[in-house]
C-alpha cells in the first residue's frame, strides 16, 4: 500500500496542494534550518528586552529556551526507558480490551479520495 | 365503642369498617363457590371484594395515620373476653399495602391465570385467593393473639392450595406446595404453642390485656419460652435466613399472579406479626428480647442481605433469583426491627412497604414474561425486553428499586435503615447495607443484560403484554418512582406506626383506657 | 418555588422527544436543546431559583451564580458542537445517551446541595457508559463495564460522603468544605476519581478511546469537568490540591509520548491538562480559580476539537493508531488544519486559547511563590506541546506515508471542528469576552512582550528537541502496542491473585471434602441400604434440614433467653 508511483498530485484539491512539499526531503530540510534560525533569534531577543517576572530563575538569560529544550529531550528518552518495561503487546487485555479489535464498520465511512 | 352495656348498640355502617374490611374478601370467597361462577364471573367478584376491602383501608388508614385507635369488639362483647379488632397505624398500614396489591395483582392475574390455570378450577382458584386475602387482612387486623393463629391458618391453607395450582406448569408445585405445608404447619405450631404459654401465665388472649398482665413478668420463664416460641414460629413464616426453604420453591413453581401476591405481601404480614409481638405484647424494655434481637435475629438478618443475595446472583431462573433477592430483603427489614431504635423501626416499616411494590412489579413483570415466552429461565426470556419494551421498562424500574437507587422507593428505606445504624453508632452495619446493595446490582444487571442485550429467543411469542397486564404493572412501577420522591405517605405512616410500637407497652394500655373514655 | 425550568430538564424533554421522533428530524433536535440551554443559561439571574423538597430535604436544582454559569454554558456549547460533529449517526442510543449526559452535567453544575448534585453525578455515569457499550464489541462492553463500576463507585463513595456530612453537620448544601473529617475525605475522593486524580486516573485511558468515533468527543467534555467544578466549589483553597494538581500535570506526558493509540494520548493529555485546573484551584486565590474556569472552558474547546480531527481519521480509516497512519494531509487537509489549530490551542502559542487561560494558572502559581510547582507545570506545557501539540498532527497527517487516502471528513464534521477551531483562535486572540464570563474580576493581561516571548522560547525549544531526536532517531517510533498502567492492577494482576487464591483455596476445600465425604458417604451408604430409594431422600431434604434449622433457632433463643 505505501508505494503509489502512478499517484497523481493534480486529484488532491488546491489546499492540500499547497502542503506538497512535504514530501520533498530537501524542503523539509530548509524548514528544519528555518527552525533553527528562529531559535537562535529567540535565544538572542533573551538579552535585547526587560523580562517582568515574578521569579529569580526566569531573569536568568537563556532559562526559558534552555529549560524548554533540555526539560523536552529529558522527557522523551525517560519515556522511551519507561518502555522498556511498561511496553506489551496490543492484545495484552484481549479478548477484554478494544485495543486489539477494529471499529465495527457501520460505524465507519471509508471512503477513498477518489472514490 | 368498646360498649360496656349488654344491650347491642345500633352502630353506623362507618363504625363496622374494621369488620368489613375482612368480612367483604370472607363472605365473597363462598359467593364465587356458591354461584358456581366460571371464569370471568369470579374474577369480577373478586375483584369488586378486593376493590371494596382496599377502600375501607383506605378510610381506616386515613383515619388512624395521626395517632389514633380504633378498637372494635367483635358482636359487642367486649374484650378482654371478646374478640377485638384494633386498626392503628402500624396495622392501617399493612391493610393498605396488602388490599392495594391485592387490587392491582387481580387486573393483571386474569389473563395470567387464564394462560396458567385451566378454565375449570378458575372458581375454586378466586375462591381460595379471597380465603388467603382474608387471612392475610385478619392476621393484621386483629387485637387477639389467637385469632391471629386463625386466621393465620386461613391464610396458610389457602396459600398451599394457591401454589399447587402451579402443577399444571410444573409438577414440582406440588412438591412445593407440599413442603412449604409440612414447614408452615411446624411454623404455626410453634406460634400456637408459644401463645399456649402467655395463656398459661396470664390467662388471656386479647393482646392489650395480654401486654399489660405480662409488663412486670419479664423474669418469668413461661413468659421467655412463649416468646422464643412466637419468634421462631413466625420467623419460619417471614423467612428468616436459615428457615426460608420453603420459599424459593413456593415462589417458584406457584402461579404468577400469586408469586406477585405472596412475595409482597404475605411474609409482610407475617413481619408485622413480629413487629406486633415484639413490641406491643412483649416489652422492647425486656433483657431478653433485646438479646435475642440482637444476637439472633441481628447476625440472621445480615446473613440474609448477603447469603441470599449471593445465591440470587447465580440463578439461571429469574423467578427463582427474585425469590432468592425477596429473601435478602427481609434481612432489612429484619435489620431494621433488630436495631430497636424509632429510625429502624420506621425503616423497616417503609422497606415492607417499598419492598411489596417493587416485587409486585418485578413478579407480574415476569408473569408478563412467562405469558409471551412460557418459562422465567434466563435462556429462554432472553431479548423479550427488546420485543416487550413496555414490561421490560417496567422491570427495569422496579430493578432500580430493588437495587435502592435514589429515585425510586427503594431508597427511601434503605436511607432510613443507614440512618438508623448510624444513630446507633453501628458504622459497620451501614457499610454492610451499602454492601450488599452492591450485589443487588449484580443480580439486577444480570437480568437487565438477559432481557436487553441478548436477541430474542427464537420460537418466543414476539409481543408485547395484554393492556390488562402492562396497567398492573406500571401502575406499581409508577407507584415506586412517586414513593420514591413522595415520602410523606410511606414515611408518615411508618413514623407514626414505629413511635406507636416503640411505646411498648404502654401505647396499648392508653390505648385501651382512651378507647373506653372516648367511645 | 418552581419559576424557572431547571436547565437539565430541557435536555432530559430532548432526550425523551428523541426517542419517538422519527429518524430524520431527530438529529435537529440534538442541535436545538443545547442552544435553548445555552440561551436559559445565558438570560437567567444569579440566586436560588429551583428548591424542591423530597424526605424533608430541600434539593436546590438551580443555583446560579458566576461559577455554575461559565461551566453551564462551556457544556451547553461542548454538546452542541459534539452533537453537530455527531450529525450522521442515527443510532438512538447514542443520542439519547449524549443529550442524557449533558443534561444530567449542566444539572450537576447548579446542584445547590449534596443529593442533587449525587443524583446528577451518577446520571453522568450511566449515560455516558452507552457512549462506550454504543461501539457494540466485546471489548467495548468490558471496557463500559469498568468504566460503570469505578463511575458508579464514586457516585456511592459521594453519597456515603453527603450521609456523613449531613450527620456531622446537620446541612446538604454544597458549599466550600475544609478537608478533615471522614465525610470530607470522602467527598474528595469522590470527586478526585472523577477528575481523575494520580492513581485514581486510569479509567479515563482505559474508557476514552473504546468508545465510538462521535462518542468519545462528547465524552472529553464533561465528567472530568464536572469533576473540576465540583473541586473549585468544594474545596478551593485545598493545599494538597496543588500537589496532587502537579503530579497530574506530570506522569501523563511521559505516557503520552510512548502511546501508540491517538485517542489515548488524547487521554492523557486531558489528564494532564486537569492538573493544570486541580493546582488552580489547589491555590485558591482569585487569579487562580479564574485561571481554572477560563482553563476549562477553553480546554473543553480545543480538546473536543483534538478529538474530532482524530476522530474524523478513524471515521474515515478505521484506526487511529499512530503506527498504521501518516501522510493524510495529501487528501483531509482541512481536517489537518483544525487539527493543528486543536494543537496550537494545547500548546498555548499566543493567539490561541491555551495561551490567555494557562497563563493565569501559571502566573498564579508563581505569584503564590510555588517555585517547584511553577517549574513542573512549565516543564507540563512543554511536554503538553511535545505530545499533543507535535505529536498528533505530525504521526497522523505527516510522518511517513501510510499509502491510504481517505476522502476528506464529512461536511458536518468538518463544520463542527470549523466552528470550534473559530472559537479557540478567537477566544485566544481576544480573550476579554472569556475573562467577563469568569467568578472573579480580571485584572489580567495575557499579552505582554516578556510572556509572548518567554512561551515562544519555550514551545520553539521544545520543537527544536522534538526535530533534534527525530531527526538522530532518538524519537521512539510509534509501534503497535500498549503500556501498562495502574489499571493493570485491577485488570491482570488482582484477577491473578484471585484466581490464585481461588485455585489454592479450591484445592484444600477439595481435600477436605472429599476426605468427609468419603467417611460421610460410608455412613449414609450404610443409611441409604436400610432407608430406600434414593429419590425419596433427596426430596425430604429440605424439608428435613428446615425442621432441623427450626430446632436449632429455638433452641438458641431460648437459651439467650433464659441466660439473659
């Protein structure tokens, strides 16, 4: 199912058009770039205004993005420890469960985009 | 009107009710008989008797829900020697609960019985019902220890005779009718001896004399054994946790509409008894009447809510389950009694009452039931709420009821019950309450999931209940929903009736001296 | 005094119109009850309107004030949209079940005393379960099942909890409570497994995602906000709120960043997103309640819309797993836009509605001087951003392609998440209509150069992080699986211990029975060779064991009676 070679972009309609680029590793790159970019401007705003906070540690330059970015990375490799043993298999709870069993389809309207 | 004078005194007809509200039901059963009625002609009569005996309860309740006392000497010989009858409002009450479900239950038994019972014991079936409906009002109505083993035996008779005419589904009603007759004769036995004894101490059967005569006898040994004796006798009647064996039988294999009659009312009845004894004749100031309260008919009870409740989880035949649950029930109201406080009292009172309807509902439900699919196994009235959606509501009501939720009758009385344990600082009784209401909820989903959540049967009659049913019943299920939010009746009543009893003693003495001022 | 119709009443008519209308205008009726409801909300005065009286008790069925009125109105508002996305089902159940919830919610809210608001709180519990059992498999019905009991159990535990307050202090009302006595912590608890507390939360993961596509959209909005309500009324001000608040704010995220199923991690981030409202009131000054009730309203919106762009997913795909999707955008952008928006909302970029409502809850926290607590809630709305905010627009319309290509969403849903995405952007943009509805006054101003710039800081920093380890392949990929929780205590492990205990037990009665019956049976065999036919015992039995039980009673009584 993932390879659709004979795909033709002109069915999708204008506004899904516009998100195309996507697909397309090199644009994606210059918004990863971009993103960077702007980070680095925001990191740098830090010293160019007054702060009005109420506490010591959000004066300290930096501790907004630095705390945003370390607090994040922090967060996702802890999870990913926490699979380690917390991970099962979808039919753990099965045949009680409704993880491991589909939507009945009547209460579903699969329909193709072309269809 | 207790006349002292040896000349009759012309009363009005108003002055008879207490009489006519048992002699209509009394005189109606021989009618039938008699005019050798079929069918439709015996039904009317004795619904007309049923009709008439519930308003005059009506009129007597109204008149005695204040407080007051109607004492009435049997011929005009006036008690002690006479025969009395005394209508206040613990009694009204119970003649209200039972003419009213009387009432009701006859509408809805015609069709059942016309689909259970063969055309040509009809006559004798109204006959025998009007016999056991006149027991049941005289057990409550009288004021003579005596006469309530009589009537008691009335209504007893009729009773094996009711449940027999089950056979004709099911053999095994005899076995029933047959078993429940050896227990209920052991059972009644042993009431009649107990009241054999007060004779013997005090030498009177009317039971304000008797209450007062026995009030400074408490050490008195005959007195002690006359009250064990009255306890277990009628604790056979009212079921009582270990000594209900007759009853799942009884109200299994009996007709529907006498299930439905039965289970709200006759071991109600047999619970006012109790109350009657426990309280008026015999002093709640007595050691060993709170002792055997307390440390018999307390842990029964609580062994009942739950015993009974567990087995009625498993049942595979809902007539059977809901016999099983009428069981736990009665632990309640046990429950309530044994507490021996005026909030307990009152809640057993109302429970007896809530409990009759909600029952009442739930057995003509499945009378509804039976009608349409020809047994009460779960198997086979699975989905008939889906193609009998009016029934199936109904039950579900009365399921509610059953379980105690806010809203509905049910309640009401167990709230006043928690309220009761708690005043008697008794914490692990209300959590117990709340317990085994839980597993009501069980066997109330367990049923719930039989009539909605399965497909019909194949092979079942997809219809919904006759008229003649679906009003009976909704008549009930509606009655639930209003008790359940208002209370002024039921808990009015109850009230005045457990302060009544709760004065002992002495609330039949003043009786007895303002009846003989005033009237 | 009954002048005025309790507002519950008017989905209670809905629900009841519903069941005998015929299908086609029934799904109107669905839209018009809320907005009647909201417009009584809206038009009525403050004060007690409705008192009934029931056993001696005064239930007060409508008390109005600034509180139950911006929660009455977020719910009248959450079950018009929820019914409008929910436009196609013509399942009755589902509908009666729907307008049956909000009712019974909206009637919690202006519950003035204990039994009330009981009453409602397990009309919530029973109606909603049919969302779930509505899904009509074998899982769902186990799931509704466990739903219903921990539902059911904390309408008992509140009502076990109003019996003891009324005894303590003679009074139903509803009011501000001091946490101390049994019937106080009982009442806490009731309404902390409600609002799914740490520990208490797992029904919420567990229901959530098993009911039906429209289900669990309406399903977001209310309970856990009743939940919420109930804590700012009855225990504002409560310090252990605080705590329990921030522990919320925190586990969940870890969870929702390894789970699988987008309607789960939607779960968990509702719970996260509790935390945040439990400190506010946990803090209790005015900025703080205000930050919860401007927090709920506006996370009602942006959560119900979350949950209808995934929603729409399934209804078109058939799953909502992170794992089996990706690459939508090509074909559902709208959906994919609101979609972001939802999650734009979450996060609390500015000019979105997270933005104006968070903030008030944070500052208060920082004004109180809460350090620990400030920084794990900062540390919460990052993680909120990473999860919610990236994670499920990005796995479900990005990602790598998954090959399928659903037709866009329904028309009517995508005008129920239209109309929602409106209001999260407008109320972000131009809070000052929220901030009037709110209990207190607001003296507040959500748009100063630090905070855009500080928020900005850290949502970029955070999608830095998220670029950085997606890009290293340190991100966990999305995979078929579950996580254990806390419900793994009630749903493997004491269903083990049980049967373990069950089997040991079982063997030993076996033992032992089978040792008696072995002697027993030599002895009645004796009996049965000198008394007949088999047949004719087994019948006596009961009979036989009744006469014996009577024996025994009277025996016991009469001695109690004579040793008395």
């Amino acid at each position: 199912m993932t390879d659709r070679p004979t795909e033709d972009p002109s069915t999708f309609s204008p506004l899904a058009r516009l998100f195309l680029w996507c697909d397309d590793p090199a644009k994606v790159n210059r918004l990863v770039y971009g993103l960077y970019a702007v980070c680095g401007l925001l990191a740098i705003v830090d010293f160019l205004y007054t702060k009005k906070v109420y506490l010591a540690i959000e004066k300290v330059p930096g501790f907004y993005p630095f705390y945003g970015f370390f607090m994040c990375a922090a967060l996702v490799i802890c999870a990913k420890g926490m699979r380690l043993f917390l991970m099962r298999d979808e039919d753990y709870y099965a045949p009680r469960d409704t993880d491991s069993e589909a939507i009945p389809e009547d209460q579903l309207d699969r329909t193709e985009h072309n269809g | 009107m207790a006349t002292e004078t040896s000349h009759h005194v012309a009363m009005t007809l108003h002055d008879h009710l207490p009489m006519l509200q048992v002699l209509i039901p009394f005189i109606a059963s021989p009618l039938i008989v008699l005019m050798g009625a079929r069918g439709g002609l015996s039904w009317l009569i004795a619904f007309v008797a049923s009709l008439a005996s519930f308003i005059v309860s009506i009129v007597l309740l109204m008149e005695v829900i204040d407080g007051g006392f109607i004492s009435y000497a049997i011929g005009g010989w006036a008690p002690p020697l006479g025969i009395e009858y005394r209508v206040d409002a613990a009694n009204a009450f119970m003649l209200f609960l039972i003419s009213g479900i009387s009432t009701i239950v006859l509408p809805f038994a015609y069709e059942s019985v016309k689909a259970e019972i063969s055309a040509k014991h009809h006559t004798l079936f109204y006959s025998c019902y009007l016999l056991c409906f006149t027991g049941l009002l005289g057990v409550v109505i009288t004021g003579d220890a005596f006469n309530v083993f009589v009537f008691l035996e009335i209504s007893s008779l009729s009773t094996y005779a009711l449940i027999a005419t089950g056979a004709e589904r099911d053999k095994r009603a005899l076995t029933a009718a047959y078993d429940y007759l050896v227990m209920g004769t052991i059972g009644a036995t042993f009431f009649v001896i107990g009241i054999g004894f007060l004779y013997m101490a005090t030498g009177t059967l009317n039971m304000a004399d008797l209450a007062e005569r026995i009030a400074d006898q408490e050490n008195n040994r005959t007195i002690k054994a006359a009250f064990a004796f009255i306890l277990v006798g009628m604790g056979l009647k009212v079921a009582i946790y270990p000594l209900h064996l007759w009853l799942p039988n009884s109200y299994t294999y009996a007709p529907s509409a006498i299930t439905a009659f039965l289970a709200a009312t006759a071991t109600k009845a047999a619970i006012y008894v109790i109350l009657r004894f426990t309280f008026s004749v015999f002093q709640p100031s007595f050691q060993f009447e709170v002792y055997a309260l307390e440390f018999i008919i307390l842990p029964l009870a609580v062994l009942a809510m739950f015993a009974a409740s567990f087995i009625a989880v498993f049942q595979s035949d809902l007539k059977r389950m809901l016999a099983y649950s009428s069981i736990a029930q009665i632990g309640y109201m046990l429950l309530g009694i044994a507490l021996l406080n005026s909030t307990g009292l009152t809640g057993s009172i109302v429970h007896l009452f809530n409990h009759g309807i909600t029952k009442a509902v739930l057995f003509m439900g499945v009378g509804a039931l039976v009608l349409r699919s020809g047994s009460s196994f779960y198997s086979r009235i699975r989905g008939m709420g889906r193609v009998m959606p009016i029934t199936g509501a109904a039950m579900v009501v009365g399921g509610l009821s059953l379980i105690g939720v806010p809203g509905t009758a049910g309640f009401i009385s167990k709230w006043e019950l928690v309220q009761a344990t708690l005043e008697r600082g008794w914490w692990p009784l209300a959590f117990l309450i709340a317990a085994s209401s839980l597993l009501a909820v069980i066997y109330v989903w367990r049923f719930v999931e039989v009539l909605y959540l399965h497909e019909p049967a194949y092979g079942a009659d997809h219809r919904e209940a006759p008229l003649t049913m679906l009003v009976p019943i909704w008549i009930m299920a509606l009655a639930c929903i209003y008790f359940g939010f208002a209370t002024e009746i039921t808990l009015g009543a109850a009230r005045t009736a457990a302060d009544g009893l709760l004065a002992g003693t002495t609330g039949m003495l003043e009786s007895v001296t303002s009846t003989e001022a005033g009237h | 005094m009954v002048d005025v119709l309790p507002t519950a009443l008017i989905f209670f008519a809905a629900a009841a119109l519903v069941l005998v209308l015929p299908r086609s205008v029934r799904a109107p009726v669905l839209l018009i009850a809320p907005v009647l409801a909201a417009w009584q909300v809206w038009t009525i005065p403050e004060g007690q309107l409705v008192i009934w009286s029931l056993m001696g008790l005064e239930l007060e069925l409508m008390r109005v004030d600034k509180l139950s009125r911006i929660f009455a109105l977020i719910f009248s508002l959450a079950a018009f949209l929820g019914n409008l996305y929910a436009w196609h089902v013509r399942d009755p159940v589902q509908q009666v079940a729907a307008l049956l919830y909000a009712g019974s919610a909206i009637g919690a809210v202006f519950a003035g005393d204990l039994i009330s608001l009981f009453l409602y709180w397990e009309g919530t519990a029973i109606a909603s379960v049919f969302l779930i059992w509505a899904r009509r498999t074998e899982g769902a019905y186990h799931t509704g099942m466990r739903y219903l009991i921990v539902q059911i159990a904390s309408g008992v535990i509140l009502l076990a909890g109003a019996a003891l307050y009324w005894r303590e202090t003679g009074s139903l009302t509803f009011e501000a409570m001091t946490l101390g006595s049994p019937a106080t912590w009982c009442i806490f608890i009731a309404f902390g497994i409600k609002a799914a507390f740490p520990l208490l939360h797992n029904w919420l993961q567990d229901a959530y995602p098993a009911a039906t596509v429209t289900g669990t959209v309406i399903l977001s909005a209310f309970t856990t906000k009743l939940a919420i309500y109930a804590l700012a009324r009855g225990f504002a001000g409560t310090e252990i709120l605080i705590y329990i608040g921030a522990i919320m704010t925190l586990f969940p995220i870890f969870y929702a960043v390894i789970e699988n199923d987008l309607r789960r991690v939607l779960a968990y981030s509702l719970n996260n997103q509790l935390g945040f409202m439990v400190v506010g009131i946990g803090i209790g000054t005015e900025l703080a309640l205000n930050g919860t009730a401007a927090h709920a309203f506006s996370h009602i919106l942006y959560k119900a819309l979350l949950f209808m762009s995934v929603g729409a997913v399934l209804f078109r795909t058939g799953t909502a797993k992170g794992s089996e999707l990706g690459g939508l955008y090509k074909t559902m952008p709208l959906t994919m836009i609101f979609c972001v928006v939802g999650a734009a909302s979450i996060s609390a970029f500015p000019l979105f509605s997270g933005f104006i409502s968070k903030s008030l809850i944070l500052s208060a926290s920082a004004k109180e001087h809460y350090d620990y607590i400030w920084a794990i809630l900062l540390f919460a709305s990052a993680g909120v951003f990473h999860h919610s905010g990236i994670k499920i627009p990005y796995f479900a319309f990005f990602a790598h392609d998954s090959g399928l290509r659903p037709k866009e969403a329904p028309t009517h849903m995508l005008l129920a998440m239209g109309l929602t995405a409106f209001l999260c952007i407008f109320i972000g943009a131009y809070p000052a209509p929220l901030y009037a509805l709110l209990p207190y006054d607001v003296v507040y101003v959500p748009y100063t150069t630090t905070h855009v710039i500080t928020q900005l800081q850290l949502l970029l920093f955070s999608a830095l992080a998220f670029t950085v380890l997606m890009r290293t392949q340190i991100y966990p990929p999305e995979l078929r699986s579950i996580n254990l929780d806390t419900d793994v205590t009630y749903r493997k492990f004491m269903p083990g211990v049980i049967t373990l205990v069950a089997l040991g037990l079982s063997r030993i009665w076996q033992q032992q029975t089978s040792f008696w019956m072995r002697k027993l049976n030599l002895i009645v065999g004796g009996l049965y060779r000198t008394h007949g036919p088999e047949g004719r015992m087994a019948r006596v039995w009961p009979t036989g064991s009744m006469v014996l039980w009577i024996a025994i009673l009277l025996g016991v009584t009469l001695l109690v009676n004579f040793f008395s």
